[in-house]
DNA sequence: CGTCGGGTTGAAGATTGTCAATCGTAGTGG
DNA sequence: CCACTACGATTGACAATCTTCAACCCGACG
C-alpha cells in the first residue's frame, strides 16, 4: 500500500484556508484545531455551512465532482494536509476502506445539511443554537472522553450567529437566556453544560 | 451491459412515496411527474429539502451510505422506478459512467443544499421565494425548452411555504407583491416571469 | 345548493434585526 | 506601570419582518 504524497501547512486563527474559487483539485484535511466552511455574500453577510474538526475533509464532495465553491477558514490555529487529488482517487479504486471513509465522510456532511436546512427553516433562535451546540458537543465528545460537561469551544458569538442566520446582538441575549434558566454557559472559550437534558429538548429535531 | 432489474409504481398527488424509516436499500427513480423530499416534525411543521424532477434519484447519497432518513411525497401523479440497491452498486463499479451520474447527481444535491441553507440564513423572505422560483425554473427549462416564459407548476402555496422556511399566508402576501410589481405571476398551476431580470436579482446569492 | 380546499386580506402580536451606547478584558507601546 | 486601543459581549430603545388568528372569497365538484 503506498504511502499517500502530502504536504501540511499551518494557518493562523482567523486566515483563510481555501476560497471559494479554488481552482487546485487537492483533497485537504484537518489534522488539528477548528475551521470552517463558509459562503461569503457580496452585502457583508456570510452563512456558516459546517464546522470542522481535526480528521475532516474540507471539500468530501470535492473529490468527485466539479464545482462545489465556498471557502474555508481557520478558527483556531490549524494543521492542514493537503493531497493530490488524483492520488486520492486512485487509492480509492485500490482500497476499499478508504472509499468507504470518504462514503461516510460525504453521507454525515449530506445528513448534516439536511439537519441544518431544518433547524434554519423551522426553529425559532433558541431551538437553532441549542441544535448547534449540541451537534457540536457530539461531534467533540466524539474525539475524546470529556470530563464535567465542560467542552473546549472556540467560536465567538458572531461564528454561531453565522451558522444559525441570527445576529450576534440576538445570539448574546438567547445566551443570556440559557444562562439563567441554568441550561448551559459559555466563556472563556468553554461551554459549560448544566442542564443536557433540557439542551437535548431545545435541540430535538422530532 | 445487463439490463437492470426494475420495477415500476405510479403514485398518485399527495401521496407518500418513501417514509423516513424505509429499511429497504433500493434506488428509487422519478420517470414522471414532480415529488419532493421532506423531514416531518412531530410539532406538524415539515422541511422540503428539494424538489424532484424526472429523471432525479430519491436519494443519491442512500446508494453508497446508510441512514440518510427523509421521506418523500408525490406532488403531481408520479411514476417512480425501483432498482435493486446492490445491482446498481455492482453496475456502478462496472461501468465508469454510471458511477459519473451517480456523482453528478450527488454533486448536484449537495450545492443545492448549501445554496438553501444560505438562502434560509441570509435571505428575507422575497428573496428566498424568489429564489426557490428561480431555481425550478432553470431545472424545468432543462428538461425541455419552454415558449413565452410560461412554466408547468404543480406547487401550492403551502409547498412554497415548506421549502423556505416561511407561513403560507406570508408567501401569499409576498406573491402578490410579485404580482404588484410585474415580476411574476403565479395562477392556475402554472408561472408566467414577466421580468427575468428582476427576479434574477432577487434570487441572486453573491 | 352546499361544501371544501386553497388563496387572500386585515389586525394584532411575537420574534428578530438595527443602531448606538457601554463595559470588560487583553494587548501594545510609551 | 500606565494610558490607549481594539475587540467582543452586553444592554436598551425602537423598527422591521414574519406569524397567528380569523374572516372572507372563489372556483370545483358532489
């Protein structure tokens, strides 16, 4: 089995890692820190499409079909491994477990649009964060057992406004909001849940 | 090239075509008519996720990952085609081609996706309508030329209403705008665009 | 002739956005 | 060590957008 070509970069918190125009077919991954996928509007607006842990592919779709255009930026301070497209292709030809990976990649990518597209058509501002919060608390409870319901989290207000279609000045009064009800906390890059059972409510899509 | 086993059901409007929880692992195929994938809320709200043409697959991303859960209803009297899942798969593999338009159309779904899951985040209520329009439009007129700006649509109001994210009491009062400003007119299951142009700003996402 | 589904309309209210001021905290440079 | 600044979060007042509820219309159809 051949070791696969890659090539890694660092990209510091805040910097753009891929734009939407990217003309390069290299398959990029997540090796540490969070990032994003975005679509940035002309009027000033951008909408949040997914966050991205360390193991995500930037673009799964990417790697077998043309023209999927939005950009990505580093939340964090991150590793990127960037490989040859081609190369990827063929090794999925050879190695079934890895086509299977990228399979999987592209079907939780495609489930979680279809979660996002409900929660922004359907729920109110409460219901689309706490949604939010919780898929994320997943998806970091995922990459390593958590102590004390206190999760690493380093989006401002203005990323969860963007991923949710809220302002920020909104976002910082539902916050506002789960605080006193005793739901949940979030500083200090941490968000603290105290009340999952009721953050699970806010979140079911049911 | 063996022929694949298929299968034919006509459903008639209105009617249920696949529900969220189907076991079953078969392509389903639209051969005529118009359907739509959705996600049932227990609160009786639903999200359209998209509209489905002739010649679209239910589900794209079901033939090669699992749980993908989304029913789908017909919205015109449809004629659907069913396909053994593994057949396809093993056509897939055989031939390069069939594998191609198992991926354009995976492609395809995934940018319409991210493209309504920044409508609903960013855009008012005009301009996701506009939008969703738009959109219809382009793929009716690809499946056959059409005179005079006038399209076949078989969409209620409350249909409209589902897949933006809006009440249909409000898609009402916002056709009627279209209709005051000589954008559109939308009577008689049937959409007469009177300004292209102006409708194309609207649902512009730049 | 009645009724039923879908569309339209008005009035009132809820939700969310906008604008602007304030605050706290973490640099940054003198 | 102390301004000074910059950024993000918070708050209040107000406005816009969208929903809810209810009534009504109208054409299709039994």
């Amino acid at each position: 089995m051949p070791r696969l070509n890659q090539q890694f970069m660092t990209v510091k918190a805040g910097h753009q890692i891929k734009c939407q125009s990217e003309a390069r077919d290299d398959v990029l991954v997540l090796c540490s820190g969070w990032a994003f996928r975005y679509i940035q509007l002309s009027d000033g607006g951008r909408q949040i499409l997914r966050f991205l842990l360390p193991g995500d592919i930037f673009s799964p779709a990417a790697i077998f079909s043309k023209g999927m255009s939005f950009s990505a930026k580093a939340l964090t301070e991150v590793e990127v491994s960037r490989l040859d497209g081609e190369e990827v292709r063929t090794q999925c030809r050879a190695d079934e477990l890895v086509m299977m990976e990228v399979f999987r990649s592209l079907g939780d990518n495609g489930r979680a649009s279809y979660e996002l597209i409900t929660v922004l058509g359907q729920r109110p501002a409460e219901r689309r964060i706490a949604h939010l919060l919780l898929s994320l608390i997943r998806r970091i409870a995922a990459h390593g057992e958590i102590p004390d319901q206190r999760y690493p989290f380093p989006l401002k207000q203005q990323h969860i406004a963007d991923a949710v279609g809220l302002t920020s000045v909104h976002v910082s009064r539902v916050l506002a909001l789960f605080r006193e009800r005793n739901i949940l906390t979030l500083a200090d890059r941490t968000l603290q849940v105290t009340d999952p059972a009721a953050l699970e409510r806010l979140a079911a899509l049911n």
